[in-house]
C-alpha cells in the first residue's frame, strides 16, 4: 500500500461519523447495512449519512450495491486488511512473531473479516 492511499484511508476514518459507519459495516458482516439502517442507528439525517459514506467509498473502505430500492454498504474487508497490514508491517522490527498479541489479532481479523 501506498502511504498516500493509507492517508486516505486514516483520513476517512478520522471523523467520528465515519468511523462509526465503519464500525457498525465491521459487525454487520457480508450483509452489510441500508442507508436507512445506518442512519436509524447513528441517530443522522440522510444527506449528513451520504456524505459520510461517499467519504468512505472514495477512499475505497466501503462499497455499495443497489437491492431493489435500497443501497447496501458493506465493508471492503481487502482495503481494510492493507490498511492494518500498512500499519503493523514493521512491528517488533519486522518480525511479527515477537509481538504475538498483534500478530494474533491481526491474523483473526482476516479469518473473520472476510466481507468483501
């Protein structure tokens, strides 16, 4: 990953909205969530909610697809492992093995993270 890429990606995370956007894409898994539905559960008014997921999108952590008449977002579970991988690639001095609770961490989240 690219440093320019990865500040995109930081930078898009790096509101409280989006963030928790984020999160809740986190839980919902490969059924991702409706606009309607992110919004109910972060208390935002439709347009503050579009422009926080456009934000997301362009920086390519979050995808949506058309179902009927909703929108389903879902995390793009890739981006999100390059930006942790980008991240924690020199911990411990590259050798993830001397820091097994991140190494442990990491390695769970893409066995479970698979959303995309």
């Amino acid at each position: 990953m690219e440093m320019t890429q990865a500040i995109d990606r930081l930078g898009a995370l790096a509101h409280e909205h989006r963030l928790a956007v984020f999160r809740l894409l986190v839980r919902a898994g490969r059924d991702g969530l409706s606009a309607g539905n992110l919004a109910a559960a972060l208390g935002l008014p439709p347009s503050s909610l579009s422009f926080h997921l456009a934000q997301l999108q362009g920086a390519g952590l979050v995808s949506a697809t058309r179902a009927g008449r909703r929108v389903i977002y879902r995390l793009d579970s890739l981006a999100m492992r390059e930006l942790l991988g980008f991240l924690t690639e020199d911990c411990c001095q590259g050798r993830p093995e001397l820091c097994p609770e991140l190494s442990g961490a990491l390695t769970a989240c893409a066995e479970t993270a698979d959303v995309r």
